[in-house]
C-alpha cells in the first residue's frame, strides 16, 4: 500500500507545484497562448467538475471538501485491502491524489486553481489542473478495470470475489 500512497503524494506535489507557479506567473482571467489550441489562465473554481455550483453562496466549499476527505479516507480503506491489484491501485491513488489536491486548494483559497485551458474547432474546455486530470485518468482506468479485470492469478487485478 506504500508504493500507492507515495504515488499519490507524488503527484499531489506536482499538482501544487504546478498551481504555485500558475498563482505567481499568471495574471487571474488573463490567457498567455501556448499554441493555437492551448492557453495558460488562472482560475479560481470554487465550484465542482467544470464549474457546478460555482455560482452558490459559498455553502459548498464545506460540502465539496467534506465529501473529498470521505471519499480520500474510503480510497485508502480500498487501498489497504488491494493493494496487489496493480491496476485498481493504480486507479485509486490517482483519483486519491487529485481529491487531495483540490481539497488543500479549497482549504487553502476557498476555491480550486486552475490553470490548463484547452480549446479547438469552436469548442472550449473548461480550465482544469494536474488534480483534475488525475482524477479523470483514475476514474477511467476503475471504469476499463471494471469492464476487463484480470481474473487471472498474478495478473494483479481483482479476483472475481474482489472488491
């Protein structure tokens, strides 16, 4: 279970590095152009995916981050009881490495710093971060891991009485 938590406080590092530097070089709302289908903005969202609820009076803030400290503690239950089922793990720590990098964002700001801004053939993406993105690998290696397990033994995914 080591290799996953230090996995994940990898990438929460990365993460806050990244929203560092994006905080001190970034000039809030104005976008310095990469390439033609790529920008760097900083963005506060204290909203949740794609700026749900941003709009709201500041009760979610509270809600958002108790529901990540919930969800983190039930990723690190799972992790303790899997951790040999190499592509669940890996799954798990990185949606448990963004939840916690948001969540110091939320503790720390209020909201969460965005920074990456991805745009082409008219359609915009919502800025997002290093969290983000390892929040939608995760969750789309639970999803590929749910569809194709590996019953194998030693195949390092879940048994069919697994989780």
């Amino acid at each position: 279970m080591h290799r996953w938590l230090a996995l994940s406080a990898l990438i929460v590092l990365a993460d806050q590095v990244t929203k560092f530097a994006a905080v001190q070089y970034l000039a809030g709302g104005q976008a310095v152009a990469v390439t033609s289908f790529f920008n760097l903005v900083l963005v506060y969202n204290a909203g949740a995916a794609f700026s749900f609820r941003s709009d709201a009076a500041g009760w979610q803030r509270g809600l958002f981050i108790a529901i990540a400290l919930a969800a983190s503690a039930w990723i690190v239950y799972l992790l303790h009881k899997n951790p040999h089922q190499r592509l669940f793990a890996l799954a798990l720590s990185l949606v448990l490495a963004g939840a916690v990098g948001n969540v110091i964002d939320r503790i720390a700001f209020g909201a969460v710093i965005d920074f990456l801004d991805f745009y082409a053939l008219g359609y915009h993406w919502p800025a997002f971060n290093v969290a983000d993105s390892a929040i939608t690998c995760g969750a789309i290696l639970l999803v590929w891991d749910a569809f194709y397990p590996g019953r194998k033994a030693g195949s390092g995914s879940r048994k069919q009485e697994g989780v």
